[in-house]
C-alpha cells in the first residue's frame, strides 16, 4: 500500500492535469499510464544493458542503437526543456511506441494503436514528467500499489467501482498453484492483470534456463500462455503494457465479456487464477447458457465458478477469491455451485481471509477457493484455514505489520496435505470429510467446522463478591457525606 508522501505525488500531478482542463478522470489515468510505461521501458532497457555488460553478451534491445533512437528514452529527455520535452513525446516518443509490435498480433499494437497524446502543451508535460521521474516505477509491487491508488480515484470520481488485488495475495495464490511452463493460464476478469504477470515472473524465475535454451518453450510464454479478459479498455491498456514489459509479448489480451453468450471457451485452459467482480445481479439474457445450466442464477460470484469449470480442461486447476456468500448461502443456486465443485470435481481448499484485506476500497470477508476440473468427482476431504493476519493492518491504513502474517505458513501447510488429516479442528487448519459437507448442505463457512475450545475462568465465592460490593458501597456512602458536608 503507499501511503503519505507517495499518495501526495499523485494528488499532485492529478490535480496539475487538472488545472490544464483535463478534467475527465479516465484520460488522466490513461495519460499518467502512457507515460508510465514510456518510463518502464527505459528502465528494462537499463536492466538488460547491466546484465549484457555483465554476461558478456547482447541481448535485442528495446530501443534503436543509433544517437536518435537513444533520445527516445525517458533518461535522455527528461531534463530537457519544457518545449522540447513536449515536442520529443508528441512527435517521436509516442508514435515509437504505438509501432513498438508491430508486425504481431499483440494485445499491445490492438490497444496502443488508437492511443493518443493528451497533455495540452509544454509546461504541464515538463511538470508531469519530472512529478513522474521522482516515483519508484522500477518497484514492481509499488508501481501495482500506484496504479491501485488512481484506481480508487477513478471510483471516486464516480466510476464503476474497480479494486486491485493486494500484490501479496496474488503471489501466494501463484505459489499455491505453482505454474509450470507447460501451464495454459487466463483470468476472465483480468483489471491491470496482476495475476498474469505474478504468474509470468513465477514461471520465469523457476524454468530461467529452459525459457533460456528452449525455442518452443519461450514461444509459448511470448505467445500463448497467458490469457485475460476484460471490459475495461484502461484496463485493457494497462495489462497490454504489463505483459509486454514481463517479456509475455503476445499474451491474449481482449475486451470479452467472459460471462456473456460471445464467449466460447470449454475445455482450453490448465489454469484459472482471477479475483472476478461481485457486481450483483446480471441482465439474464445476456448470460450463456452453459453456465445457468450448471447453476441457475444471475449473481456474478456464482457464474463465475461455473465459468472457470468450463473453461478448464480436464485436470485443469483453478485458485480464485469468492465473497464469503458463497461459502454459506442457502439458495438453491449457492448449494448447486458447491454440490459441483465436491460432487463433480475436487475442491481442494478453502482459505478464510480476514474482512480487511481488500481495505480500505471493500470491506467484503472473502475466501481463496482451490479446485481441480475432474467432471466425475473426486473430493475425499477439503482443507480449510483461517487467515487471521496477512501482514498486514486490517484497518483502513493498512500498516505493514513486517511478520508476513500466515502466507508462509498457509504456502508451506498446503503442499503437505497429507500432514493435515491429523490435526485437530481446533487448530488454524484442518481438514473436513467431503461426506460431513454433504450433510451439511454443502456449507463451506469454516465456523461450521472450527471447534472453539472454552477455557473455564475461575471467579471468587459468590459471599466474597457480595463483601466486596458492601465494602464499596460503604466507601461510596462516606465519600458522599464528606461531600455533602463540604456543601
């Protein structure tokens, strides 16, 4: 979370933008993303230069070698002139990189190809590239947290209200499900697609050498690995941008509405990884039949999971954050989604977080469900935890607590399940028998579960207490009539 100074930085330049007459909060967040981007290509470009310089070697750079190429980079431009940092960015800068994919079928050349320079003239260019120049883009987690920062603008400017998975609860969903480079993986519902780049920096750092050596196995991560889908064009942009800067060059990145009849996928992905929107209630026409067939409904939470069970392909996994509704609701269309998940799959895991973790843009308790597509069933027994701290506060501050909280612990008990079976229902884990869950109407709340142990507390003889009252009323009695004696 950035907090303080960095959140200052921002007011800043909002209100700058502001003051120049761009006023509609959606051409700021998509100017500031712009240049965003203009910047985090020269710092990879820097990164790979030192790591070249170091290995010996040289690398496909992003920028032209010649000396006009190279004035192209934010580094090189920055201090220069208002009017020739103005006229750098407008009649070079973003026309190089509106063409940076060119010749592929990018998400980034489809998004960046209507992309247009907005800042009206020199002066509030130079005052926005030096307010940019002092943020810390090279911070991955911190640069999600600024982009998390004008997103809760955008909402309070009115805006469909949009919110960013914290980067430390996407990381531990990405360690649970440990993607492999063989994986297929898409998010349906994909906003600034942090779970597709946390996914493409796990694979990378764990296969460096085969992305390295084998041709087929890095065409696959430029190519065809990673899938999202949105309806937000800003969002859009931003994962286009993400996933270009990670390397995942052409990565499926499109406006689809993932729930509607236009979209077709079954059977084609290995794994699903979102944090889908809780929007309520859906116009019924508009939702595919092939997800009202499994569960009758109109309640995104709910479709959702049939959408990710059909999407997956047999044996395919899926880790997605789900309103705590979903666990105890009592309609029939809440039962028939967890009755598919234990009775027609392996629901493996149920992770109760804390109601804070999404603070202070929700304040909705929510849960991290894991499942494997198996169509005939499978699930022996289900796994819960209880989150009680992420590390981090669970007011609206959202301090870090500097302990990590339980993900360690949550990361290390869940690759060995085996260890669960005996633990006792009064620990922060256990698991529960599938047929228990039946007969509990499905219910997955974890406090259906969980034994509270009652610690008897020992008080005095009731004659020992009524003493003690007398004795303060007798004190009380004297301190009154001193009192009234006084008056």
């Amino acid at each position: 979370m950035i907090t303080g100074s960095l959140k200052n930085q921002i007011d800043k330049i909002w209100d700058d933008m502001y003051s120049y007459g761009i006023a509609n909060p959606l051409v700021v967040i998509e100017q500031l993303t712009y240049l965003f981007f203009i910047k985090s290509l020269d710092d990879v470009e820097t990164v790979n230069e030192k790591r070249d310089a170091m290995l010996g070697v040289f690398s496909e750079r992003i920028f032209p070698q010649d000396e006009e190429g190279q004035k192209l980079r934010w580094s090189k431009f920055c201090n220069l002139k208002a009017e020739e940092i103005f006229d750098t960015l407008n009649t070079r800068v973003f026309p190089f990189i509106k063409k940076l994919k060119t010749g592929k079928k990018s998400a980034y050349a489809r998004y960046m190809k209507d992309a247009a320079f907005a800042l009206p003239n020199a002066l509030i260019t130079e005052k926005v590239v030096t307010a940019i120049s002092a943020l810390p883009l090279n911070d991955r987690d911190l640069k999600g947290d600024l982009y998390e920062y004008m997103i809760s603008k955008l909402q309070s400017a009115g805006r469909i209200g949009q919110f960013r998975t914290p980067r430390h609860i996407i990381q531990m969903m990405v360690r649970l499900m440990d993607p492999q480079i063989t994986d297929s993986i898409v998010d349906p519902a994909c906003g600034t697609g942090g779970f597709l780049v946390v996914s493409g920096q796990y694979v990378r750092e764990h296969n460096e050498k085969t992305l390295r050596l084998d041709k087929k196995a890095l065409a696959h991560y430029q190519n065809t690995m990673f899938t999202g889908y949105d309806t937000d064009q800003t969002m859009l942009r931003i994962t286009a941008m993400n996933t270009t800067l990670h390397g995942m060059d052409n990565a499926d990145i499109r406006f689809n509405d993932s729930l509607s009849k236009s979209n077709m996928d079954e059977d084609k992905f290995t794994l699903v990884l979102a944090n889908p929107p809780f929007k309520g209630s859906l116009d019924a026409d508009a939702i595919s039949t092939s997800l009202t067939n499994v569960v009758k409904t109109t309640k995104t939470e709910l479709l959702f999971l049939a959408l990710f069970l059909r999407m997956l392909d047999a044996g395919g996994r899926c880790a997605c954050i789900v309103p705590d509704g979903v666990l105890f609701g009592s309609s029939k269309a809440h039962i028939a989604i967890r009755r598919e998940l234990i009775d027609k799959n392996i629901l493996q895991a149920v992770l109760s977080m804390p109601s804070g973790v999404f603070k202070p843009y929700a304040g909705v308790s929510t849960a991290v469900l894991i499942f494997t597509k198996t169509g005939t069933g499978g699930t022996d027994h289900v796994w819960f935890y209880d989150m009680k701290s992420d590390g981090f506060s669970l007011d609206d501050k959202r301090e870090d607590l500097g302990d990590g909280g339980d993900i360690e612990d949550i990361v290390e008990r869940f690759h060995h399940l085996d260890a669960e079976l005996s633990r006792e229902r009064s620990e922060q884990s256990f698991m529960i028998p599938a047929e228990e869950i039946r007969k509990n109407n499905y219910d997955l709340s974890i406090n259906k579960y969980k034994k509270i142990e009652y610690t008897a507390k020992k008080y005095a003889p009731s004659y020992e207490i009524m003493s003690e009252l007398s004795h303060l009323y007798e004190e009380l009695g004297k301190a009154l009539s001193e009192l009234e004696g006084r008056l």
